[in-house]
C-alpha cells in the first residue's frame, strides 16, 4: 500500500504500559502436563532451524536438515500419537542453500537465506538488491533481509518504505522476511513506526532481530510488533506475520510468546505462515521436555543435539 506518513507519525508506545501487560504472561498463562506437550509440538512446528557462523561447511547444512526433518526423536512422536513433524524452515547464508536443498529434497520444508549485508545492513544498495536476486534464483524460498537502522533513527521513512519495496520486488516469488534489528532502535514508538512501515511496503513478516545485537527479541517488543500486525490487519484485511529471533533458548520461554501471540492475534497466528521463532537451541530444551512429558525423567542436553 502506499506510506501513509499520517499513520505512522501518530503511533506512540507507552513503554511502562508494554512492560506492565506483557509481565504478566508467564503467571497467568501456565499450561500443564498433555496440552505442555501439544504447545511445544506446535512450537517445533514453526521454528527456523539456522546456523549463521563462519565456519558453515555443507557438512553441517546437511547435519542441521536432517534435524528439520526429524526434529524430534521417533520413539517420542510415536508414544504421543504424532505421524510426522517438521520444523518451519531452515535458514542459512547464501553459500549453503544449494546443500540445504539437496538436504530437503522432497520434504516441503523451505530453505530462508539471510541477505542484504547481514546482519549490519551497511552493504551498497545495489548489492543488497544483488544479494536477493542471487539467493532467490538459487532456489531460496524465503529472504531474511536487514532494514537501514539510520532511517529509523532520523525517521526518514520514505527512504526506509522505498528500500523495503525495492526489497519485496527482488523477492519476486520469495516470501520476505524483514529484520527491524529491535535493539538498536531506541525506543518502542521507533520499533512500531518501523513495523508500520515494513508492512506497508509489502514485508511478508515482520522480525525482530539479526541475532547478533546486544538485545534481541523481548516481550515488549513482541508486543509492540503484534499490536503493529493485529492494527494493519484491522485496517488492510492483509495478515503479515511476526518472528521474534535471538535469546530464545528454552521450552518455557516459547510458552509465553506463543501465549502472546494467541491473545494478541488469535489462533490463525499459530502457524508456520505467519509465525516462527528464529531459534536452533531452543529445539533442544523442547525435546528434553517432551522426553520428561513421555518418560517422567529428564534427559542430557547433549542427548539431543542440533546435527
């Protein structure tokens, strides 16, 4: 849709406020025992299973797949009645979505590719248009690209509606995901005006970090992205999704966002469409939970490994 500057100025985010609602979460909203059980299941159903590091070898891609596609172990799905589960996606760099597609051949998982300078977003504009292109032609289903955290901070939000179009038309047939790099925003109201923006300019999801800031995904960010969502919704009858990524590590922890995400946005959220968690560590903690949930005991973390 076209920037509508009037919207975006108007919005303002009480940050007191936002602390209050979303502090209240993991008390009032406890789960127990089966339905512990089902919301983790549904939790591993929409994580982006990723490794993002240097030493990134096909080897590893190959090891981190065979994880999406069976992520947790068979005897596990089996005593809980479960045929088959997947995580949402897997997400590497450019270099390794030819191995993450041979990887997943045949199993419906997509593969994301991080793009456009990840994770500073400082890289010429054309190579970032490049850098998409690239990956889309490559056969990556899904593009994580990085927003220019100046134009947030100067509010220029042209210049940030503009290179997020410029974005969403590289991604031609891809789903654009679009990293707001929540902790180096400054202030909540920066974080809502951008979201605003990125959903005007046609982001597919809205994400709230690269991983690699200092602060990454927090309740009230969580809040401020989704109470962005449920507005444009209301408004455009169009559903964008939201991924919150970084600092996500236990089981507990998704029990809360997905706790957010329900009565924030209702049920349709709860899907790998419109909701995932960039998170790999936290498969982890789930599997050692369901294990608990089947056994009654608790096993090793290095019982479940990532590949």
């Amino acid at each position: 849709m076209p920037l509508d500057l009037g919207w975006v100025r108007a919005l303002r985010v009480n940050r007191s406020a936002a602390e209050r609602r979303t502090s209240t979460l993991p008390g009032r909203r406890s789960v127990k025992n089966t339905h512990q059980a089902a919301w983790l299941l549904r939790a591993v159903s929409m994580i982006d299973l990723t490794t993002l590091a240097g030493d990134d070898t096909p080897g590893r891609v190959h090891r981190l797949c065979a994880k999406a596609r069976q992520p947790v172990r068979a005897d596990l799905l089996d005593a809980l009645g479960v045929a088959r589960l997947t995580t949402g996606a897997v997400c590497v760099y450019h270099e390794m979505i030819a191995p993450a597609l041979a990887a997943l051949q045949g199993t419906g998982i997509p593969v994301a590719a991080v793009s456009t300078g990840f994770p500073a977003g400082l890289s010429p504009f054309a190579t970032r248009l490049a850098e998409i292109e690239a990956s889309v032609a490559a056969g990556a289903q899904e593009i994580d690209i990085v927003i220019s955290r100046r134009h947030v901070l100067t509010g220029d939000w042209g210049a940030l509606y503009d290179e997020v179009a410029a974005f969403r038309a590289a991604c031609g047939p891809a789903h654009l995901k679009t990293i707001l790099a929540t902790g180096e925003l400054g202030t909540l109201t920066n974080v809502a005006r951008a979201s605003l923006v990125c959903m005007m300019a046609g982001a597919d999801f809205i994400k709230t970090s690269t991983g690699k800031e200092p602060v990454n995904a927090t309740l009230p960010v969580g809040l401020t992205m989704v109470r962005a969502i449920r507005a444009y919704h209301a408004a455009t009858g169009h559903r964008v999704g939201f991924k919150p990524a970084g600092g996500i590590s236990a089981a507990k922890d998704a029990l809360v966002w997905l706790a957010l995400i329900k009565e924030e946005l209702g049920d349709r959220w709860l899907a790998p469409d419109l909701f995932r968690f960039g998170a790999s560590s936290l498969l982890g903690d789930i599997e050692r939970q369901i294990e608990h949930h089947v056994t009654g005991a608790y096993s090793a973390a290095w019982r479940h490994p990532m590949g």
